[in-house]
C-alpha cells in the first residue's frame, strides 16, 4: 500500500503545480494554454487511474473481511449441527420412535438457523452496493463528466475569440477557467482520498452490523440445539408438540 499513497501524493502535487511554472516568452499564449490544459488533463488522468485501482484493492480486501466472517459463522453453525446431530444418533438412552421425533425437531431448528444466517448475509450484500460502487465512484465520475466539460469549454473559448483583437479576453477567460477547475477538482480530490479511506475505521458499521448478525444467529442457533438435545435427557416428552 505505501507505493500507492507515494504515487497519490506525487500525482496530487503535480496537479497544484502543473500551471505553477511561469509562461514562456518564446512560445505563444494560446499555445502555452493549450499545452498547460493538456499536461494537467493527462496528470489527472494518471491520479484517477490511481485512486480507481486503490479503490478496487481496499474494496477487494473489505470484501475479505466480511468473507472471513461469513466462513467463520459457517464453520461454528456446522460444528453445532454435526455435534447435535452425532449426540441423536450415538445416544443409547432413548428408544428408535423418540430418536426419529428428535431428529426430525433437529432438522426443524437446522433450517431455521440456515435461514438466520442467510438473512445475515443477504443484509451485507445488500450495504455492499451502496459502499463498494456509490461512495467512491459517484464522486469519480463527478471528476471525470467535469473534466470533459472543461476541455469543452477551453475549446469554446478558442472558438468564440478573436485571436488577434481580443487576446486579453482569451487569456483572462482560459485563465479564469482554469483556476476554476483546479479548485473544484482539488476539492473533489480530497474527497475522493477520504473515500479511500472508508473502510479503514475497525468499527466500520458494515462489518460490525455483519459481526452482531452472525453473533446472534450462532449464539440462538446454539440455544436452539441445546433445547433440542433437552429432549433426550426428557425421553421425548411432549415432543410432538415442539413439532
């Protein structure tokens, strides 16, 4: 990751100062702009490039995450269910009717705590949407339909002057909208650096939302076995009433 912030901050400290540098005397003004618009456009580029891929890897490991949690909670769920089920089968104290009716009380309470977990699941998929493809990249595209409009607009402004009698005009406008551009894009790049940053807190909602779901279910689904192995020791009684 620490290559990745360099080249963040490099491509930002090219953006500040890529009108920084005085104008020429030997070349042209118009042309110095032109030049000056088409390096800022090109560093720009280059940056989005950059935060679009860091983007993708902070997604990518956020989605990790969340995936190690749902494999965890998977893991303990079986081993309740295996568990609970080997005890039905091996137990000797219990006639072969009464284990049939605990068994079946088993498979009830198995599809409930699937069901749970599903639920659990679904929910993060769910916020996934809103934090994986509307949060960064809502504002990326704000960045990438204005730095269209801007080369629009240094094209209309070349178009609509006259290069000869009204050249302060030309320069005043480019200039004008240029310092325009830079600030708002500075701000949106700011940002887009804080977006970057989104999944960083370890209390991100996401992921401790996802935490208390899985927690709840596996802890219930626990509760829920134990109730159904209460059944043996009781030797099936009222147990097709549970049913």
């Amino acid at each position: 990751m620490l290559p990745v912030n360099w080249k963040l901050v490099l491509c930002t400290f090219c953006l500040f100062c890529a009108f920084a540098t005085a104008l020429s005397e030997d070349v042209p003004v118009i042309v110095q702009y032109q030049e000056q618009f088409s390096e800022y456009a090109t560093i720009l580029e280059h940056t989005m490039q950059i935060k679009r891929q860091a983007n993708s890897n902070a997604t990518l490991y956020f989605n990790i995450e969340l995936l190690k949690l749902l494999s965890n909670a998977t893991i303990e769920m079986r081993l309740i269910d295996n568990t609970t089920e080997s005890t039905i089968l091996q137990s000797a104290s219990i006639s072969q009717p009464c284990r049939q009716l605990v068994l079946e009380l088993f498979k009830v309470f198995r599809t409930i705590g699937q069901a749970e977990f599903q639920g659990c699941a679904a929910y993060a998929t769910n916020e996934l949407h809103y934090w994986t493809t509307q949060r960064f990249f809502s504002y990326a595209n704000i960045v990438h339909r204005e730095a269209t409009e801007h080369i629009h607009r240094v094209a209309l402004i070349l178009e609509q002057y006259n290069k000869i009698t009204q050249m302060d005009n030309i320069v005043d406008v480019l200039s004008e909208e240029y310092y325009r551009f830079n600030n708002y894009n500075n701000a949106l790049q700011v940002v887009l650096n804080r977006e970057l940053d989104r999944f960083a807190p370890p209390d991100h909602p996401l992921r401790e939302a996802l935490y208390d779901c899985l927690d709840t279910t596996v802890t219930l689904h626990q509760l829920d076995m134990e109730y159904v192995l209460s059944y043996i020791d009781s030797g099936c009684m009222n147990v097709a009433d549970a049913i």
